[in-house]
C-alpha cells in the first residue's frame, strides 16, 4: 500500500503552498521511492527524512502504519507525540486484475498539494495509512490519511497527545479522489530493498 508518491511542485510554489520561508535542500522530487529523502513538517518547521522507518526485525524499512493499530505496535508506540505531515501532490497505486497490475496516479482534483499524516523518528518517516475512501476503494482497500488543510495544525501539535488526534487517522467522508490509469502495465522492477 502506497509504495510511490509524487511531490512536483517547484520550492518557490512550495513554500508558498506549505506558509514557509523557505523549504529546506537535500530532498527528492518527483516520483518519491521507500528510503529516498522526503520533506516533511513537524511542529517545528521542515525536516528532511528518509522514508522508512528503520527496525531490528526485519531488512525491510516500515514504509507505511496502519491506522487501526498505531496504539498497540511497540514500533509506533514512541513516535505518536512525534506527528509530521509528508507533503505530496499525488500518490501511486496499483489494481489488479488477475495477474496484471495497472498504475494509478490518485490526487484531490484541482488541489495541487495536500498532506499526508505521518510519524517521524527524526529521522526516518512512516505514512499512517486508512481504509480507502469510496472513490478509490475499487483500486486498493487501503490509502494513506490525507489531512484536510485545518486539520494539519492539531496533527503536528507536540502540545496535544495522540488520543485528542486519532480522530484525524479516520478516513475523511468529504474526500473525493481522482485516478488516472496507465494505459500498460509497468515493467518489472529490480527490489528496492536489496
């Protein structure tokens, strides 16, 4: 689930979109890819992490968590109070049909940036996934938490404890997404892990 986004916007739209001075050097644009540097924004302005959460169980870095079990997973456990949101302007997912697998590039219509609810151990970052929204359940049954724009503010309140925020890892009723489908199946792709 949500292995891809995408930020595309220049920094001077960035900065413009995000109400910042100016955003940080050092982290990838366009298609976004588990371990690359992404930006992100905690209650103390921009940080740049590497996506992928680091754990001594496994090779393979925790790209995504899942909503419903933040609470009970010693892995997130630590990083509640430690809230960011990941800038993007779409994200990527796959649908399957039988043995083939077809793209698709998800945004909010017209709305050129929009946030993803995120957990940060300063300096690796994992997107807090939900059950998908009804206009892109028919591609995948789960989506990252997109925050609305008066809701990021509470997320990344360090003052606030996760209790008076989990309401916000819901899936949004009033969201409406947009899939736009390749037209062939991507080629295969080397591990990204290995």
């Amino acid at each position: 689930m949500c292995s891809r986004f995408e930020l595309n916007l220049p920094p001077k739209d960035l900065t413009r979109c995000l109400d910042l001075d100016e955003v940080p050097n050092g982290f990838s644009q366009g298609e976004i890819r588990p371990t690359n540097h992404t930006l992100c924004l905690g209650a103390h302005g921009p940080l740049i992490n590497r996506w992928g959460l680091k754990i001594d169980w496994g090779s393979k870095p925790l790209i995504n968590a899942r909503a419903e079990t933040l609470k009970e997973k010693r892995t997130f456990q630590p990083l509640l109070n430690s809230r960011c949101l990941v800038p993007a302007s779409a994200y990527f997912e796959w649908r399957r049909e039988g043995k083939v697998r077809h793209r698709n590039r998800i945004a909010i219509p017209d709305t050129p940036l929009f946030t993803f609810a995120g957990l940060t151990d300063g300096e690796h970052v994992t997107i807090v996934t939900c059950q998908s929204v009804p206009s892109i359940a028919q591609i995948h049954s789960r989506m990252p938490v997109i925050l609305s724009s008066s809701d990021e503010k509470a997320w990344i309140d360090g003052e606030r404890a996760y209790d008076d925020v989990a309401y916000l890892v819901l899936p949004r009723p009033d969201l409406v997404l947009e899939a736009d489908e390749e037209s062939s199946p991507p080629p295969p792709q080397a591990d990204l892990f290995g």
